[in-house]
C-alpha cells in the first residue's frame, strides 16, 4: 500500500510536536522539582536562621563576638553570629548558609524586662520622705525610704487622690542601683578623645557630615568626626554611624537622624526634632519644645569628674521620648547630676538618675532616682512632686531594656534592621 507524501509529511510534524510536548512537561517537572527544592532550600535556611537568633538571644546567649556554629553536625547547615555594641544596646548579624545560598537577619536587640518584676519608683533612703501634692499619681510597685510616703500642701494645692502609692511599697537602699560597669565603659569609649577604641576607629575612617549618610549595618561601622565649634547637624544621617564631637553640638529640626550613636561634651537639640537615636554627653543635653524621640532612643549623660558646673539633662515642654534617659555620676561631689522633665513632657521607658530630678512631666514607666527637687517662683522643695505621673502600667509589655541596668535576662529582640 502507498502512502501519500502529504500523509508521511504530517506523520513527522505530529511527532515532532509530540517531542515537544514531552520535552516541555519533563522541562516543567525539572523546574517544578528545582522550585520545590529551593523553597526547601529557603525554609531551611530561615529555620536556621532563627535558630541562631534563638541561640543568641537565650539567657546564657554566646560569649564570643563572631562564631559559626555547624547546627546539626552534618556540615550542611551552618550559622554564622556577629554580634557588637550599639551604644546601651546591641546589633547582631545572623547569616545561614549553605553552599552559596544564605539567609540574613540584621537587628538590634537588649535584656528582657519582664513586665511581672516592674515597678514605678526606686528612691534612695536618704532618711527623709517622700511628698506628694495635687494630682500627682504613683501606680506600680514603689522602693521608698523607711521614712515613708505622706500627702502635703503644695503652692495651697492639697494631694487630690484616696491613695499615696497604687501598688506594694518596699524599702530601698541606702544607694541608689549600680549601673553595669561593661556597657558604661563602651559608652565612655567614645566619650575619651584618647581612648584605645576609638584610637582604632581612628585609623579605619574619617569622614566630615556635610552631606547624607547612610550605611546599612552589615557593612563596617562608618565613624564622623567632628572637629568644628558649634556644628549643626542638618543632614540625614541613618543606620550604621557615629558621630563624635570634641566640642558641642547643634542637631537642627530639619536633621533625619535614625539609629546613629552621637557623642560630644554637649548637645542642643531644637524645637520640634524628630528622630530615633542615643545621644551621649559629659556635660549637658539641651532638648527643646515638642520633640519626639521614637523606640529605642536614648538620651545619656556621664559626668566627668571635678566639674566646674552642674551637669544637666533638660527636656523641653511637650517632648516625648520612648526609650532610656540617665544620667550617671563616676564620684559623688557638690556638682551632682540634674535631669529637669518640663510640663506635658514624657518618657516612655527608664528614667535613672543618681543625681537630682526636677519632675515637671511624666513618666510612663520606671524611676530609679537619689532625690526629686521642686522649684518654684516661691521656693525650693527637696523629695516632693506636684501634679506629675510615674505610670508603670502605661509602659508598653513589649518594652526592651537595657543591659546598662545590670540583670542578665534572656534577651529580645528591639527592631530589624534588615
């Protein structure tokens, strides 16, 4: 029997389509297998990924500042830590690999504050007592003197509330709690023009803040050194940067300042900044009217010895800052340290001071403080307060502390970064 050309021709075509159809779902299996194994890929390197986080942040966490860890023994799944101090906080760098794929999770992170151990007030026993006038309230457990909590008048105001304290009230020491001597030191790293630390710093970058900066926080540290009188910051400076001042300093309202450390002897920041940074000085931290640091800013004073003037940190009228604020003297003398929170001010966090605190605004948090002062245009009052709070309630479950104040706790994790 003859076939037609026309027949045979059309056999081939049909058979060449069939290759292709063939060719074509066993090219789909093929990348349908090879989309399969790197999703795999992927939620294994991000299990492991947050394995490491996990090891880092656990109570006993790692000791070392750069490790790789091989997870399971089988050299196919390993973790690299980094980790570093971020001012009164730190910054890890966590990095699965496996082959040339990796997962990388860049944040900060501090110490556990566990919300059952909270309390509103610490206030050193000094022998004398505490006074409370007009609508002043004091909620959460409370460290008083032996000498107690009593209600006064106060410019004819008399305490307005059935309570003195809304909460357990304890006795405190004779001295007010040590701060961690290890994180205090990183901080004085920077704050010593001579120091070894920055001596190395020194040596690795030096760099003018003219213009923005940015630099991500898996890339090396990027240090600006200021040498100028009275510089004002008025750029964006954001992630991984320090400033270092030798003289003071000016942050403008127009600087975008987020995550960056500065140091200097003095810092004036005006009316209506807005940033989210840690700022530390020796000698005195001028905030202005309506400012708002966000989570987890920090504004730090450390005292240098034999001063000639009162070391201060004043927060203007209508300023909010979430986060950390203290102040902390090397030896006690006549020059104590003084913190002034204006009317409507607030801090969202930790006020520490073991100098005097001048409490006009409130906190939403915890106190840790050597003596209150009151200033008014007819007197001087030591260790009474007037129509202020001190809310430990209103402090956020999910607040982070520091590891300046000592406890080793299991750690959490602050921001991403990354």
């Amino acid at each position: 029997m003859k076939l037609k050309a026309g027949t045979l021709f059309m056999v081939l075509i049909i058979s060449f389509i069939i290759t292709l159809l063939m060719s074509a779902l066993i090219y789909y299996a093929y990348l349908n297998r090879l989309v399969v194994f790197e999703n795999q890929l992927e939620d294994r390197l991000e299990a492991n990924a947050r394995s490491g986080i996990n090891i880092l942040l656990s109570k006993n966490g790692i000791e070392s500042d750069s490790v790789t860890l091989d997870l399971f023994d089988q050299q196919t799944d390993s973790v690299q830590i980094v980790k570093r101090v971020w001012g009164i906080f730190d910054v890890a760098i966590i990095k699965a690999f496996s082959g040339v794929h990796q997962n990388q999770k860049v944040f900060q992170y501090g110490q556990s504050y566990d919300p059952a151990k909270r309390f509103a007030l610490y206030l050193t026993d000094q022998d004398r007592p505490i006074s409370i006038a007009g609508s002043t309230l004091i909620k959460g457990d409370v460290f008083l003197p032996q000498a107690g909590i009593r209600s006064t008048y106060i410019n004819g105001k008399p305490y307005e509330r059935d309570q003195l304290v809304f909460g357990k009230q304890k006795y405190s020491e004779k001295q007010i709690t040590a701060l961690n001597e290890e994180t205090k030191s990183s901080v004085l790293d920077f704050l010593k023009s001579d120091s070894l630390l920055l001596t190395q710093f020194l040596n690795k970058t030096k760099r003018i803040a003219t213009n923005n900066v940015y630099q991500p926080f898996d890339r090396p540290t990027l240090l600006i050194m200021l040498d100028n009188k009275d510089f004002t910051i008025t750029n964006s400076i954001k992630g991984n940067v320090i400033i270092v001042a030798k003289q003071p300093i000016v942050i403008d309202r127009s600087a975008q300042i987020s995550d960056a450390l500065i140091f200097a002897p003095a810092v004036e920041i005006h009316d209506g900044f807005s940033g989210n940074l840690q700022v530390f000085v020796t000698d005195s931290l001028k905030v202005g009217d309506d400012c708002r640091f966000t989570y987890p800013s920090v504004l730090g004073l450390i005292k240098k010895e034999n001063t000639d003037t009162q070391p201060f940190i004043h927060i203007g009228e209508n300023t909010s800052v979430k986060g950390i604020v203290f102040t902390e003297m090397q030896t006690q003398d006549l020059k104590q340290t003084m913190i002034e929170l204006k009317k409507n001010a607030s801090v969202e966090g930790i006020l520490y001071s073991n100098g005097f605190l001048h409490l006009l605004g409130n906190v939403f948090g915890t106190v840790y403080c050597n003596r209150f002062v009151l200033k008014t245009p007819v007197t001087y009052y030591e260790n009474h307060m007037l129509d202020v709070q001190i809310d430990q309630s209103r402090l956020s479950p999910y607040f982070v502390s520091s590891s300046l104040f000592g406890e080793k706790n299991q750690k959490k994790v602050i921001k991403w970064l990354r």
